[in-house]
C-alpha cells in the first residue's frame, strides 16, 4: 500500500510550469534535475490522491462534481500564468471548487498512477501515454471516465471560465466545446497592468516614517477583469480619488520577482512577500498603518462606493473603533445622508 506524501511534499513534487511555446514540445529531454528557480505552487485546495484514476472520477461523482486533472512541468510560463492569474480570481476559483475535484500531476514525475484501464504507470509514462505534447493540459472527466474537454495549452480566464460552465453544464451532450466557446467566451481583459500617477515607482520602499501617510499596496494581475473595473471605474471617481490621495499607493503584480522592502524592513520580491501575506485573489488591497502594521484588506474589487470607504475606513482610523467594516460604512453611509449628500453603494 502506498503511503501518500504530506501536502507540502506534494506540492513541491508539483512543481507546474507551461511549455506552451511554439518548438518546445513536452517531450524534449528535461534538463538533469536540480531545484526549480521558478517553483510554481498548487493551489491549496487542489485535491491529494493515491491517483489511482479510477477511484477519484468515481469519488468526484459520488460528490455531484466532475474530476479535472492538471498536468504540468517546472519552470513553464504557462503553467505560472495559469496559477498566479486564472487562479487567483475568485469567480473562476469558486465555480472550479463547486464542480470540480481539482489534482495534479507531473509531466517528469515518477509517482505511480493507475489509469482507468487499470494498468499502472509513472506520471511520465502516463503523459507519454496520454500523447502530452504543451503544458499545461488539463483533462476533464465526466462520470463515466470519459474526458468530454481537454485543453492543450493556457486559456486566459475568460475562455477558461466559459470551459468550466461548458463541463460543469454537461454541455457535451448537445454541442461541441468549440461551438459553445464562440457562444459563450467573454470579452478578453487587458493583456497590461493600468497605469495610474499615485502609484509609488520604483524603488519601492514600503517602510513607513514617523507623520507619514498610511500605506495601500495592490497586488493585480493581467487579464484580469476586476482589476480592469477597479482602474476604469474605481479609480476614476473624485471621491475614491480624494480618499487614495490621503495614502502612498504600491501596486505589484502577483508573482513577480519585482524587489521590495516591505513596512517592517525587510528586502524581498513581490513574489515571496504575496505568498506570505497569502494573498490568493487578485485585486486585493493590504492596507497599512502609518506605523507600517496591518490594519485591513479587501480581497476583491468594490464598487466606487465601498472602494473610496476601504481607503476612509483606515486613514480616519476607524478599525481601532469600530472593527466590523460594514458597521463603520453603513454609519458613514447615514452620516454623508444627514449631510443632504447623495449615497448609492451599488453605483
């Protein structure tokens, strides 16, 4: 009986990554091993199994859920981009864990899996197997065992969304994934972080001063259509404006090796300092005291309402009062109302 590893030891046995790169197919012979300078992690909820394939399409079926299953490499852009960006979206998070039963494999790994024809092989003989040419590809599984949606190659969020409603729907029975894709596909975000000139360059040293400003540090990624509103919408209405003015604004693409210091101190990349801060969705705002303490956070964008009371709830102090946020807004929401101004969260 095999012995599965602790989640920690999974996860660096996983290490993805995405060849996706016209001439580099898969199976070009990997490199001698050695430790990975771009170590992509798994989500924390990707699912640890004896992979035994059998056994999880009939486990996730007993669940109501489909199983997907990644396959990937180290030092892969793709795979990176796939992790740091589809997958830090909340949307797409929540409708993978709510259908899906999410693991990963290896493309040069030696764990042993059992394939739905009951014949054992490595995660590498079963890629060599499964004709894995690009990383990532992901399979997707109906319950029966047959994959109705496999994907070769990264898919930006908003295709990759419109696959998740495509399996999770059973479309299959009715149309092909690429009838439904030119239904149903979003429009694509932008492919480029927004600009915007309250935005600190570079260097960016985030330790605070003695009667300085409190800090704001947002972590986004491309493609993202959140981020998109937050800059287009948010950032664009006078009173989010009046409210970020009273704080010094770093901005950091999530996983990015872009070198920092951080409110306490200490020099490290935008890279490490998001996954201590665990972020996990992107926009999130981490908001700082002017002592350079952790004060709040949003992990999601707000319409321009909550967004200008976000930045309003630090720089007035009002955590150290009033710990529930959405108390302090809807005070601060009847107190702008009896001054004869005009409120519509929703707006």
């Amino acid at each position: 009986m095999r012995i599965p590893k602790t989640l920690a030891a999974w996860t660096r046995a996983l290490l993805l990554a995405l060849c996706a790169v016209a001439g580099q197919p898969a199976f070009a012979q990997p490199a001698p091993a050695q430790p990975s300078p771009h170590a992509i992690d798994i989500p924390r909820w990707f699912t640890e199994s004896f992979l035994d394939f059998r056994e999880d399409v009939a486990d996730a079926a007993r669940a109501g859920k489909r199983l997907l299953v990644y396959i990937g490499q180290d030092g892969c852009p793709y795979c990176r981009k796939l992790m740091s960006v589809n997958f830090s979206q909340q949307i797409v998070v929540d409708k993978t864990r709510r259908h899906f039963v999410a693991t990963a494999l290896n493309l040069w790994g030696d764990r042993e899996t059992t394939w739905l024809d009951g014949r054992s092989r490595s995660e590498k003989e079963l890629a060599r197997f499964l004709d894995v040419q690009f990383t990532p590809t992901l399979l997707f599984f109906d319950e029966s065992g047959a994959i109705v949606a496999r994907l070769d190659g990264y898919y930006p969020p908003q295709r990759f969304e419109a696959v998740l409603d495509y399996v999770a729907g059973r479309h299959e029975r009715r149309e092909t994934l690429a009838t439904w894709l030119a239904r149903h596909a979003k429009e694509p975000a932008s492919p480029r972080l927004h600009d915007q000139p309250f935005l600190m360059g570079a260097p960016h040293d985030l330790r605070r001063v003695a009667g300085g400003k409190p800090l704001a540090v947002i972590f986004e990624t491309v493609d993202c259509a959140a981020c998109d509103e937050m800059h287009g919408e948010g950032f664009r209405r006078p009173e989010v404006l009046a409210q970020v003015g009273r704080f010094d604004v770093a901005r950091f693409m999530l996983a990015a090796p872009t070198p920092l210091v951080t409110p306490d101190g200490r020099s490290t990349t935008a890279d490490a300092w998001s996954r201590e801060l665990r972020i996990d969705y992107t926009p999130s705002i981490v908001f700082f005291d002017a002592s350079g303490r952790e004060v709040f956070r949003i992990a999601a964008y707000l319409r321009p309402f909550h967004l200008a009371g976000s930045f309003a709830y630090v720089a007035d102090r009002g955590y150290a009062t009033e710990p529930s946020f959405q108390r302090w807004l809807q005070a601060r929401a009847e107190h702008l109302r009896a001054r004869g101004e005009r409120v519509e969260m929703w707006e």
